[in-house]
C-alpha cells in the first residue's frame, strides 16, 4: 500500500488504477513531459506474494514495441526483480523504462508510426496510448511450418479441451489447451482448431506454448499475436510465472464491436489461467 500511495504521488497522472480490488495498475511512461516522442504503458498486476515472493505480472504495452525489443525491455526488467528479491521493484522497472525511451529519443530511430487501424482503438478514455493493430490477413498456423518437419505427419494429434467463454461488452474470449510435446503437434492442434469455423472467425487467436526438452534442459516456447499486439507474448509471461509445461493455450476473443481499452488484455490472462487450473496445470489459489 506504501508503495502504490507513493507511485500516485510520484507519477500524478500518469498513474492509473485499472481495478483497485484486483490490484491492476497502468502506468504512462514517456521519455519527457512536454513532447514526448516515445511512449509506453506499463500494465501490473500484483499478487498476494507480492513483493515477498511472487513478482509483479505485467505487460507492456506501446504500438511499435515488439520482437528483438520488447524482448530486451523484458529481459531488463526480469534482471531488475532478480536482483531486488523480496523488494518492492515498480519505481525501479518504470524508471528503467524511460530510461530506454529516453536513449531511443537521443538515437536515431525514427518517430513511431501511431496510425490507429484496429476496431480496437482507445478513442475517448484516456488510453490512447494502447494500440493495436490491424491483424495480417495470413494463417497463424503457417508461422510454425519453419520450425515443424513434414517427415512428422503422423505425429499423434493431442486432447483438445475448450475453457469456459467470458464475455464481456459483447466481446467473448474462450481459452483452449491441449498438452504437447513437440512443435508438430502444437501445429497440428492449431490445425484442428482452425477446422471449427467458430473458431477460425474469430478476430483474434492469440496462443503461446511452452514445451520442457529433459536432454537440453531448456524451454522450447513461443507465441503468436494473432493481431492483438504483444498479448503472445503477455500470455507466454502468465505461463512462465505459474512455471507450465508441455502445454499450448490459445485464446480466441471475437470483438463486439465496443472498446475494452486495458481490460481486454485481462480478460485473455483470466481465460488462459482458468483453463490451466480447470486441467491441473497450475493449482487454484
């Protein structure tokens, strides 16, 4: 409580409650006040361990933040929160944060290209930093043919378990999950995913995997946006935080046509989360 009653009064407008029961924060990070060329929202989420034992789940959020960078912004902030166990680390993540826009201002990249083209554009609620963009009309599951090798064709296709919709403002999300082992099966449980026309019109099927390799001793994972930009990798996050395994989650959200602004990325974290305990991939808390 000390932490957040500073962060409000150190950030002012900035700061954002998004949901005060949930302990769902949004942070406004710029790289200057005045005409800020860089912008980037911060969303947390804080547990019950937190900070103790369980740190913060977040994501972030900005239209031209993806691939190599938002990597390398993640991987900063993990690096913060190993360091700083058992500390209260939100100022120390948002300060790093402006400090890698800052940097980017002082470069030479270019301005972000804001042009809003999703249905899902915060217009009017004072998110309109949260972007998304307009899904590339190509089919996700052709983003694993590099990765996958035809020799596999009998590779045996896993259950297929289908989470309870939510829905909310008209937009529904439902999470599905299956347990894999290889990249073929995750390829071809997305195939048969995507034989269900429900299914496959929906306006986004956001998934992400996480497989164990015993002789490596390493994680094979990725995930796909599927249009609902970063929420792949926001997903793969969750799984990495409740430590799943041999498992692939998609989330399939077909939009109402009304905005959620931030709330949408929860209601996709809350329907993978569900489906994770519901086939006793993580123990309910």
């Amino acid at each position: 409580i000390d932490e957040i009653e500073a962060l409000s009064s150190i950030y002012g407008e900035e700061w954002c409650v998004v949901d005060e029961d949930e302990k769902i924060y949004c942070i406004k990070i710029s790289d200057c006040l005045d005409q800020p060329k860089w912008t980037l929202c911060l969303q947390v989420i804080l547990p019950p361990g937190y900070p103790t034992s369980e740190p913060p789940i977040y994501q972030l959020n900005a239209p031209w933040l993806r691939g190599e960078e938002y990597t390398e912004l993640a991987n900063s902030l993990e690096e913060i929160y190993i360091q700083n166990l058992g500390e209260s680390i939100l100022y120390l993540w948002v300060e790093k944060i402006r400090e890698v826009l800052v940097e980017k201002a002082q470069s030479s990249d270019p301005e972000p290209d804001i042009k809003k083209t999703s249905e899902e554009v915060d217009e009017d609620n004072g998110d309109d930093f949260l972007v998304d963009y307009q899904p590339v009309q190509e089919d996700p599951v052709k983003l694993l043919n590099y990765i996958t090798s035809e020799s596999q064709e009998d590779e045996e296709l896993p259950s297929i378990h289908h989470g309870n919709p939510l829905t909310d403002r008209r937009s529904t999300f439902q999470a599905h999950l299956a347990p894999v082992v290889t990249t073929r099966q995750v390829k071809r449980v997305l195939e048969k995913l995507y034989e269900n026309k429900k299914i496959a019109s929906a306006t986004h099927n956001i998934y992400a995997y996480r497989i164990y390799c015993e002789d490596k001793q390493t994680f094979l994972q990725d995930c796909e946006d599927d249009g609902e930009t970063a929420a792949g990798g926001r997903l793969l996050h969750l799984m990495q935080i409740l430590d799943v395994h041999n498992v692939l989650v998609v989330v399939s959200r077909w939009y109402g046509g009304i905005l959620l602004g931030p709330d949408r990325f929860k209601h996709i974290n809350n329907c993978a989360r569900n489906v994770l305990v519901e086939y006793n991939y993580v123990h309910s808390v």
